[in-house]
C-alpha cells in the first residue's frame, strides 16, 4: 500500500496501472483487521474485567507479549486498509465526475472509511491506554524492574516504552490517548510521617488520579480496628489523597507495592457524610 502511494504521488493521480497491483489485496486486509481487532477486542475486556491494579498488573505479565504483537499487528492492518481506501478512492474519483453512479460510490467509500477511523481509534485508544498507565505503574514501583514476557524478561520501563511508541503512532490517528501525567506537586496541605518517601508516592499517585482531578491534601494516618475491619490489636499506616472531586484511601504498603487504592469516596458523598 505505501509502494502504491508513492507511485501514486509521482503520477498524481491513482492511474489504472497503480490500482491493477493492488485491486485484490482488499479482502486480505480485511482479514487481518478482523483477526487482530478481535484478539485487541480480547484483551480490552479481559483487563475491564479486573478491576484491581495487582490483577491487571498479572494479566499484563502473563499476555503482554501477546498484547503488544496484536496492538502493533492491529496498527499496521489498519494502516494499510486506510491506505488501501484512500487509493481505492482516488481510482473512482477519475471516473466520478462523468458516472453519477460513480460519485455516489465514492461518496460512500469516503463515509465508511470515517466510520470505521472512528472505532478503530477508540478501540486502540482504550487499551493502549490502559496498557500504558499499567506499566509506568510497574516502572515506578521499586523493587518491581523486570516483566517475565514469554521465554525472557523485560525490564518495565523497557515494555511502557514500547506501549508508549505504540500510543504515539496511534496519536497520528486521536488527541483522545492519554500521555504519561505531570508529575504531581507536594500540596500545601501535607502531614506524612515518612517525608523521605513522598516524591516516590506522588510519582505513583499520579496514575491514580483522573486527568481532572487536583491533589489538595496528603497524609498519613494509623489505623487501630475501625474503618476498614481491623482488630484492635492491629495497627496499619494509610495513605489518604484529597481532590476537588474525591477522598482516596489506601493503605501504605499496599500502595507502594501495586498502587490498591482500598476505598474512593466521591466528594459530594463525603460532605453528605
């Protein structure tokens, strides 16, 4: 499809010698577009299935071989069935003004072709998302520097670079993707007991928040058998985060390890409170 591109650009239009080299690849195409969309299609509902980070994390590191094959077999489908389209359009376009008939084709070529843009870009988008917000996750968390893809393991900073490559291709096709967060600032209000350990909490806070949301408070708190069903002998640290729109509540080593956020209250529920 780029070769036929190319020799269309030289010629200026899509001559009938170009279109005759590529006039039966469009079921092929087709095809592959079902194939991998399918197996993308998969993977964005198994991971919308698990709603806890620790359990994508684990779905990620048992398929993210698979994840990232199909995404980028995906992306390169696509790439070629709109190329494809265009060339097939550019060929109808030569006749469309002496056929009526043939305007009404091409008409119908140019609405099908935004359609499916659309959907291909919110498929790709939401997964690619997800994928990625993952594993910046795992690139923060410490300890956590290898990711067992298949027969080798892959540091995690490695595999969200390569998720990110794949969110910057699909960025030619949406502004919807969402790109790795700002780095969050220390609030005003901040009452920590381990102040050595907050850039590393807010670097990891950050995925948890919404792009709208503004930290405006974080502490640490002890626990002594009450809000979460603990006994009374039993003392955990939590980590509270408040935006303009919410109340996170986690409990501290949970968090480090895999970001569990244990309870969100929404903020109008909160004042009700």
């Amino acid at each position: 499809m780029a070769e036929a591109l190319k020799e269309a650009n030289v010629a200026g239009q899509v001559t009938p010698g170009v279109w005759d080299e590529i006039n039966d690849k469009g079921a092929a195409l087709r095809t592959q577009r079902n194939l991998f969309g399918g197996h993308v299609k998969d993977h964005s509902v198994e991971l919308a299935k698990r709603k806890g980070h620790q359990e994508r994390r684990q779905y990620i590191e048992k398929n993210g071989e698979a994840i990232l094959f199909d995404l980028y077999s995906l992306l390169l489908a696509n790439k070629s069935w709109f190329e494809y389209q265009a060339l097939r359009a550019g060929h109808v376009r030569l006749s469309a003004g002496e056929d009526p008939r043939e305007e009404k084709l091409l008409q119908a070529i140019i609405d099908n072709a935004r359609g499916e843009y659309s959907k291909t870009v919110e498929q790709m988008t939401t997964l690619l998302d997800t994928l990625n917000r993952e594993l910046w996750i795992l690139a923060e968390l410490p300890g956590k520097l290898t990711i067992p893809f298949t027969r080798s393991r892959r540091s995690a900073g490695e595999v969200s670079r390569m998720a990110q490559q794949l969110l910057s291709a699909v960025e030619g096709l949406s502004d919807s993707v969402r790109t790795q967060p700002a780095p969050l600032e220390q609030p005003n209000t901040c009452y920590v007991d381990e102040v050595e350990q907050l850039d590393q909490d807010l670097r990891i806070l950050r995925w948890h928040l919404d792009g709208d949301d503004n930290l405006n408070a974080i502490a640490t708190a002890h626990e002594r058998g009450t809000g979460f069903a603990l006994t009374a002998a039993i003392q955990q640290s939590v980590l509270i985060a408040v935006t303009q729109q919410r109340v996170l509540v986690a409990e501290l080593s949970e968090f480090r390890k895999a970001l569990a956020s244990r309870n969100t209250i929404e903020a109008d529920s909160f004042l009700r409170q």
